[in-house]
C-alpha cells in the first residue's frame, strides 16, 4: 500500500516549485486535478460509442496508428474582427497522426499536428499552428496511478479573450509548451491526486494599423502550478471535495520601460461536490475563494469568490444539456490595471436525431471586470451545427455561429461582431 502514496508524494514534489511562471490562459485548466465525476451511471450522446463508424487504426504491435485529415472550407464576415467589417473565405487543413498503446494495464501515446488555415483573399490571417503532444500513465497497484504529459503547440489568440489587443490585424501567434504530473490514489471511500505544472508562453510579433510590427515581448511568462484534491464519498452517487490551487507568474520583460510587469502569486480553495445520478444528471460543482498578490506596488490585489461548474443533464438517451460555467483571476494586457475576474459560462445541448447524425447547439457567454480602471468586457456568442457520420472513413461536419464583443468604460480590446459558417470533411483511418 505505500506505492500509491508515494504516487501522491512524487505529485505534490512537482507542484511546490515557485519560480516565475505565467498567465493562466491556456487553452486548458491550468495544472489543476482533472474532473472525475462520471461513475459509469449515464453515456452523453457524444461519448456512447458507435463502433460500425469508429476508425480502426493501423496495428503496429502493441500500439495503434491513427491517421486522420480534416478539410474545411469556411465564410466569415469580419476578418479581422473589427468594426469596419471586411469578409473572406478561407480553406483549413488539419492532417493529425496519432499512435497510442492497446496495453490492458498503463499507457503510452503521441500525437502531432497541424492547423493550416489560408484566407483567399485576406493573408495577414493566414494561420500555420502545429502541435506534439506526448503522455503516459502507469499504475500502481488496483488505486493508485502517475501520469506525465509534455507538449508544444504553436497557437493563435482568439479575437475573442478578454486579453487580446486592441487593433491588431494579422492573426495573434503565440507558442505553448507544457509539462504536467498527475498523481491519484483511493482508499476506502477517500480519493487523493495533487498536480504540477510548468507552462510557457511565447508571443509573436503582430502587424498593426499601417502596416507596422508591434512587438508582444512583454506579454511572454512562465506559469508554475500546484493543486491537491481530497475527496470523499458519500454514496455509490455522490462525493464531496476540497481543492487547494497554487500559482506562481513571472513575466519576461517589465511591460514598459517605466512599468513593472504583473509577477505574481495565485491562491485559490473550493469545495463542493461531485455527482452522477442514473438516467438523471452527473457532474461537479465547487465554490471558494482566490486571491491573487501582485509584486509591484503599482497593481491592485485581486480577491473574491471563486468557482467551477460542469453539469450534465440527461432528458432522454438521445438528448444531452450540459453546462459549464468558471469563475477565475487574469492579467490584464492594458496599461493601470492589474488584471480582471472573467466569470465564463456556456450551454450546449446535443441531439442524436440518427444513429449516425448528431446536431448541437451551443450558446455562451463571459463577463471580465477590470481592476484599477472602469471597464467591463462582455462576449456573447451562439452556435449550432452537427456531425454526419458516412462510414469508418468518412464525416461531414457543419457550423454556423454569431458572435460579439463589447466594451463598457475604458476600451480593453476590440469592440466587434461576426457571423460564420463552415463545412468541414473528415477522413480517418
């Protein structure tokens, strides 16, 4: 029994380091324990499998490579996500090839990737993101495990964060790399896991009215994250938990010459509990508080209630709603203020209207307010679209979607509104 605990010791060792690190905007939740709320009780309509149009891969041994390319051709009536709205068409190629063990105990894999897009006729937002992402997990005994990931992507900011900057016309290149341990065990009715994280953040260069380069330098940072979960069950259908999050930022270079950046430290504590009621609803919900301490005189702390939500309702067997919905502390990309409180939600709801015909429709929704200026920034945006599965090989992907975003009080980013519509094939192997 001392090997899952020493799985726990080797995750909180990683997650204690405090040297500089960085904003809390990555694509995923930072460094924090992933949800684990499904008890095997419910299947969401995208998740309940269809194995006469699942892929089968290549066997390689004891892996499986999967190969996979989407084609997509898209409309968009705001390109670059201004007022004065310009539209364009624009064709995506994403080619992917993963390889990923078949073992019954542990497990390996990697992928890597691209996301080519090219606009017709407007070419300052023209994309080349790629991406290799790595893992493994390894088991120890019947309730403990390690897993270890790494990866390194080159990304681009959507117009819509809260943190993009304000008049930019070219695409928003950034790269990301990430290295993360993640430990768990069980005993009894108790769950543990604790997590570590470094991540990296590297902007780019971007072209700004009059064709001119504006440098991003000051918006590079290096993020260490630590968090440790206890959970305890209650009943076979519910658990209750306590997280604890702790965030070291540190930034590159000061954000003038004569202003400090926002280094940085990060605290934040729910608790709340976890779900998965038959036939009914499943999912996890926390409240806390976070605080987050600045090192430069200049910027105001920011504290407050903190929390997270993912719920999952099941109307029929063929209808799935889901909610999402976080609270949560990030810098600011303007001058006199420290950073804001993005409060983000979002609900989506998913059909199986055939065995292989899938639609959904999603509407979100997120508040940021600043700190140290008077400014608000809202987005709003609505999609819907579906899936059509042909054979093994072959899908067909639809989307059509409207967004916006707005500034109240000093202007933090652009103020805009889109509306887009793309078609997407897929081919897998």
């Amino acid at each position: 029994m001392r090997m899952p605990l020493l799985a726990v010791t080797i995750a909180m060792l990683g997650s204690i380091s405090t040297p500089a690190g960085a904003q809390s905007s990555s694509p995923m939740l930072q460094g924090e324990i992933p949800f684990e709320y499904s008890r095997g009780r419910n299947v969401s309509v995208r998740e309940r499998p269809r194995p006469e149009y699942e892929a089968l891969g290549i066997p390689l041994g004891g892996f499986t490579l999967s190969p996979s390319l989407d084609v997509a051709t898209a409309y968009t009536d705001n390109v670059y996500a201004i007022q004065t709205k310009t539209s364009d068409g624009r064709v995506d190629f994403n080619p992917e090839l993963a390889i990923r063990s078949r073992w019954s105990r542990n497990r390996l894999s990697l992928t890597g990737g691209a996301n080519i897009r090219r606009y017709f006729n407007e070419t300052l937002r023209n994309e080349d993101g790629w991406y290799v992402r790595g893992g493994g997990r390894y088991e120890i005994g019947l309730n403990g495990s390690i897993e270890a990931s790494a990866q390194t992507e080159k990304l681009y900011e959507s117009r819509f964060s809260p943190s993009t900057t304000i008049d930019v016309l070219s695409s928003v290149p950034y790269r990301f790399n990430q290295l993360r341990l993640l430990g768990q065990t069980s005993r009894g009715r108790f769950r543990f896991a604790a997590s570590g994280s470094y991540e990296n953040y590297d902007f780019s260069a971007v072209v700004i009215p009059g064709g001119e380069n504006l440098s991003q330098d000051n918006r590079d940072r290096r993020n260490w994250t630590g968090a440790a979960l206890a959970e305890y069950g209650v009943s076979p259908d519910m658990a209750v938990f306590t997280q604890l999050t702790y965030e070291d930022i540190g930034y590159d270079t000061p954000l003038s010459a004569s202003v400090p950046n926002r280094d940085s430290r990060t605290l934040r504590v729910i608790g709340g509990v976890s779900l998965d009621f038959t036939a009914l609803l499943r999912g996890r919900i926390g409240l806390g508080y976070m605080k987050r301490r600045y090192d430069a005189d200049i910027y105001r702390d920011i504290g407050g209630l903190s929390g997270e939500a993912v719920l999952e309702y099941f109307p029929s067997q063929l209808t799935t709603v889901g909610l999402t919905v976080r609270r949560r502390i990030d810098d600011a990309s303007v001058t006199n203020s420290s950073g804001y409180i993005s409060t983000s939600s979002s609900l989506r709801i998913d059909h199986e209207l055939l065995r292989n015909l899938v639609l959904n429709a999603q509407v979100g929704y997120e508040l940021g307010k600043y700190r140290g200026i008077d400014s608000e920034t809202k987005v709003f945006r609505i999609n819907g679209g579906g899936r059509y599965l042909i054979n093994r090989t072959i899908s067909l992907g639809f989307d059509v979607g409207y967004g916006e975003r707005k500034n109240d009080g000093v202007p933090t980013g652009p103020a805009f509104n889109e509306t887009r519509g793309q078609l997407t094939v897929t081919f897998r192997k």
